[in-house]
C-alpha cells in the first residue's frame, strides 16, 4: 500500500507492474469483477477502485483516487446512510459495516438496491493497512424478496377469507358480503336479499361410524354442490363443522329462496360415494329475508341476519330435519322465552325451587295404595307452578337435567323413608322414580344412586326406577347392560310410557324389568274401543308370561278399573285414584287408609 503514495502524500492508483506474480493475479481477479471494490488508506481516502466501482461512482478512477471515501460515497442516493453507518462503525472500532441501500428508482417501479460491506484491511503485523469496501447490486434479490413477501401476504389474506377444506369463503369474509348487502338495502327500499343458514342432518354419525377423513370429504363435496345450486353472484360460505350460509342477492320475492332451498335438498337427497360407501345426508335450512316478516323492519348488522336464519334452521330441524323454515318474528320470541327458560333453570336448581308431587300408585288385588310416583315441579318466580312437559326438554338438552334428577331422587327417597317410618307395611311402600336419557350416560350413575339409598337408608327393593321406552331403544344394547347393573342392586326397573315407542313386544325379554307401565293414551280410549282394548290384552299376557308386572296409566274412570281387574293388571294410577300430591297431602291420604 505505500507504494500507493506519492512523496507528498497523496494516493495515487496501484500500479499493477509493481506487484508480484501472485499479486498481479489478484488484482486481475479484482478488476474483473461484477462487485465495485473500493480500497482506502488509513487516513480513509480512496488508494483504489475496480472499474465496477468507478462505474458504479459514475467517475473514472484516476479521479477517485485521493477522494476521502466518505465524500465519494455521499455522491449517491441512499449513501448518507452508508456514511453515518460507517462513522459509528469506526467509533464503535467493529471490524464489520454491512448495510442495505436503495440508490435508485427505475421507471418501471423497480428499485436498485445494493449491500456495502466495509471492513479494515491490516498488514501482517496486525498493524492498520486501510479499509475494504465492496458494493454488490442486490436489486434482482430485493425485488424477488419482495415478490415473495406479496405473495405471502395474499396467501395470508386469503387464508383469513376462505376456508381451508373447502375452498369457501369463511364466516368473516362472508360477513363482509352480508354487510355490502345490508347498505344496499338501505340506499335501495325495493332491495331484497336473503340468507340460508344450512347445517348437515346427523353429520355426528358419519363422522363416529366412517372417521372424520370420510367427515371432510362428505363436506368438500356438499361445498361444490352448493355452488352448483346457486347464481354466479350468490355467495355460498362455511360458517365452521357442518354450518354452511348461502347469500341470494338481488330476489324479486321470498319465494325465490324458498327455491333454492328446495333445489339443495334436491340435490343433497343423491348419495354420496366415499371410497364405495354410499352415504346419503339431508340438511336442515333455515331463511332469513332482509325485510323479515314486517314490511317496516330492515335488518342493521349481519349477526341479527345469521342469528335469525339460525334460528329457522332449528325450527326445521325440530320439526323432523330435511327441510326448510322461514324465519318469522315469532320464532324469535320463542327463541328468548327458551333462553329465559334456560337461564331461569339454571338459578332454579341453585335457588332449590323444585318441589315434588307424589301420585299414589294402586295395588288392584288390595285396592290399597303400593307406592308414590314422583312428579317434580317447578315454582318459577312470577310464573307459579311450571309442570315438567314445558321445562323437562330444555333442562334435558342443556344439561340441567342430571342436577335435577339427582335432587328429585335424593328427596323421593327422603320422603319415602319418613312415610315407611310412619306408615309400615308389608310389603313396605315404594317410590317410583323417573330417569332421563341424559342421567343413563352418567359414568357414576349406578354408585350415585347406591349412595343416595345408603344415605337415605332406603332398601333398594323400595325404589323403581322408570325409563321410558323411547329412552331405551336410543341405545338398547348399551341401556340393557346399565339395567343390568341396577338389578344387580335389587333396584326394581320400568318402561315408561309402554306403546308410545319403536319397541315391538319381542324386545321386552332383552331388558331385565320389573314392571312394564302401559300408557295412558292406550287407557283412555280402552273402554269402547276394540282394538286399543286388544293391544292392551296383548300387552299384558306378554308381559305376563315373561314374569313382568303391569301397572295402567291414566285411569279415570271406573270402567277402566273393572276392564283392568278382568285383565289382571297389578297396578294402576290415574286421576281416578288421585291426582299427584305435594308431600303433606300425599301423606294425609296415607294416613286416611283409602281402598278403592
């Protein structure tokens, strides 16, 4: 590098005759380069430049030799960057100054871009030599860096728009439509839209008997045929599970969705075809129009639209699934009142308003009362008393439910023990006591109810248990192996409700019953009419002849007493006898020793 000075100390350009071979050699490496290189002495003034770099500088080198490199290197756009990079660099004495400059903006809006690098030379002595700068155009890297920053940042946006199985746009961007939609409606009174609200008809079974792999691809394939159902300017999007909504813009009449719903059930009632398993579905749809029900009423935000389309689709699939509802205002207040009725429950079962009333059940041989069925009911503040047929379903689908029966069977078995007490017979009086589908799949069930006789000090021989028929044949295998437990116990089981279900006689040997309860609808109408008056006959000579008890339900007349002693029924209970009783009465009627 001296021999790069002049006697006054100015630096001139290396020349390359002074160098050796292998000096010549680099340097010839050096000139060629598609880098700028630029070297600077230890007073920081440029000793050096390539020709890339005297390009790059847009000077010859002869000129930039002697420059200070801070100088030269502020002569381009973006390098007072490079300038105060390379001070701090020097004050902070790091050996390495990297930094990323814009220079320039082609016509074509693509940037030039160049990394600098500077970093001290030294000689062998350790001692300082200068610095090494070196220019590289990094534009074509910066401009593909960017391209693939675009490219993720759509792949992000249209992740957050569309869903990931199906290809569908998702809840939010479908919610963006709805919106559009909804200011139209505003601007435009004569505007009309709808939405459909669709959800897959027992969905929970395809995916628990065939796995969730067939699940998504039964949900990828009602996506298309969806599509297929709809306009080129109709919106079809998955809300999440197996919820889809459908966006018709611009109808003339309401019936126009009710179309389209028909159309989808037409379309969804052929098979699907799962790797040869043919699978069919329906779907429950539910509609809401913008107008609503009242020519006055314009919906404001996309949640109330959904909310009521969800709400009709309910409806539907109440009302037996595979087909479609309307939304009307009165499916809404229905909607509160359920929600009212759900949040009363819940305080309910914490505020103990429950009551039980108790329904003397006859033995036909003595005429004497056997036992007591328990009837809870419900005292609702400002309502009064709430029988179980307008809250038991809520309180069934909710949850609820299992508090309820555990309190009701806690309490039956309290009172029963205080009547046994006062009142001791033989054999001794029992209670019957009503399970609900939603306690049969309690885990503990069979060891709660243990407990609640061992601290009731009840023999097990005294309880019944009732089960409905349709409860049982839910799941008969899994229901027969639960009574099976319970018998285990000594506790005596019924079916509930007998005739009223989808048993046939022949089932009744695969359940190990007690007491089989006829009901009151076959009771009823026994007296004049011959052919309930011989299903009730057939009823109880099968049950009969497979060792089961019968007792009738809803006897009110005392025609129905004399044909069900010429039957020989057991038991028997009904408005005839008593109506259920809260406890004080019931136990004043024990006290009065009645025989019917």
């Amino acid at each position: 590098m001296d021999q790069a000075m002049s006697s006054n100390g100015k630096s001139h350009p290396l020349q390359l005759s002074s160098l050796s071979g292998a000096g010549e050699a680099f340097f010839a490496i050096v000139e060629s380069l598609n880098q700028a290189v630029l070297v600077a002495d230890e007073r920081a003034c440029v000793s050096y430049v390539n020709p890339r770099m005297a390009t790059f500088l847009a000077c010859s080198q002869a000129d930039l030799v002697g420059q200070p490199v801070l100088d030269v290197m502020s002569t381009r756009q973006g390098w007072p960057q490079f300038r105060w990079a390379q001070k701090q660099s020097w004050a902070n004495r790091r050996e390495l100054c990297e930094v990323n400059l814009m220079t320039s903006e082609a016509s074509n809006g693509r940037a030039d871009w160049v990394e600098v690098v500077s970093m001290p030379l030294q000689y062998r002595n350790s001692s300082p030599m200068g610095t090494l700068v070196i220019v590289t155009d990094i534009s074509h890297r910066k401009w593909v860096e960017d391209q693939l920053q675009q490219q993720s940042e759509c792949s992000l946006e249209r992740n957050g728009s569309y869903d990931a199985l199906t290809g569908l746009p998702n809840r939010t961007l479908f919610v963006k439509r709805l919106e559009a939609a909804i200011a139209r409606a505003r601007d435009e009174p004569d505007y009309l839209f709808a939405v459909l609200f669709i959800d897959l008809d027992r969905f929970k079974l395809i995916n628990d008997s065939l796995g969730h792999l067939a699940g998504d691809q039964v949900l990828m394939a009602m996506a298309r045929r969806l599509e297929i159902c709809v306009r080129p300017g109709d919106t079809v999007a998955r809300l999440g599970g197996d919820e889809f909504t459908i966006l018709l813009t611009d109808i003339r009449y309401t019936e126009d969705a009710t179309i389209v719903a028909e159309r989808i059930q037409q379309e969804l009632s052929q098979s699907f075809d799962l790797d040869g398993n043919e699978v069919f579905s329906s779907v429950s749809i539910g509609i809401a129009i913008n107008r609503g029900d009242s020519i006055d009423r314009l919906y404001d935000s996309p949640e109330d639209l959904l909310r009521d389309a969800d709400i009709a689709m309910y409806h539907a699939k109440t009302s037996g699934r595979a087909r479609h509802q309307v939304f009307t205002t009165s499916m809404y207040l229905r909607a509160v009142e359920l929600l009212e009725l759900e949040s009363d429950l819940r305080r309910a079962v914490e505020r103990q308003e429950f009551c039980i009333h108790y329904q003397p059940i006859v033995a036909l041989d003595t005429g004497r009362i056997s036992g007591f069925e328990a009837l809870v009911r419900w005292y609702r503040p400002k309502r009064g008393l709430v029988f179980p047929a307008d809250f038991i379903a809520v309180a069934e689908e909710t949850g609820i439910i299992t508090a309820i029966g555990e309190w009701v069977l806690h309490t039956a078995c309290h009172q029963l023990w205080a009547w046994q007490q006062r009142f001791p017979t033989y054999p001794p009086l029992t209670i019957s006591v009503n399970l609900s589908a939603r306690q049969l799949t309690q885990s503990n069930l069979v060891s709660r109810i243990h407990q609640i006789l061992e601290e009731t000090k009840i023999l097990p021989g005294s309880l019944k248990l009732e089960i409905t028929e349709s409860t049982i044949m839910k799941n008969p295998e899994a229901t027969a192996s639960l009574l099976e437990k319970l018998r285990q116990h000594n506790i005596q089981l019924c079916i509930d409700d007998f005739g009223t279900g989808y048993s046939s006689l022949s089932h009744l040997r695969r359940f190990p019953i007690n007491t089989l309860k006829i009901d009151r609808s076959f009771i009823t109408t026994m007296h004049g009419d011959e052919e309930n008056l011989e299903i009730v006959k057939t009823i109880v000579h099968l049950a009969h002849s497979l060792g089961i008890y019968i007792t009738a339900e809803g006897v009110e007349r005392n025609e129905h007493l004399h044909q069900l002693w010429a039957l020989q029924c057991e038991y028997a209970q009904g408005l005839f006898f008593s109506e259920a009783l809260d406890s004080e009465a019931a136990t004043a009627l024990i006290a009065s020793y009645p025989q019917w």
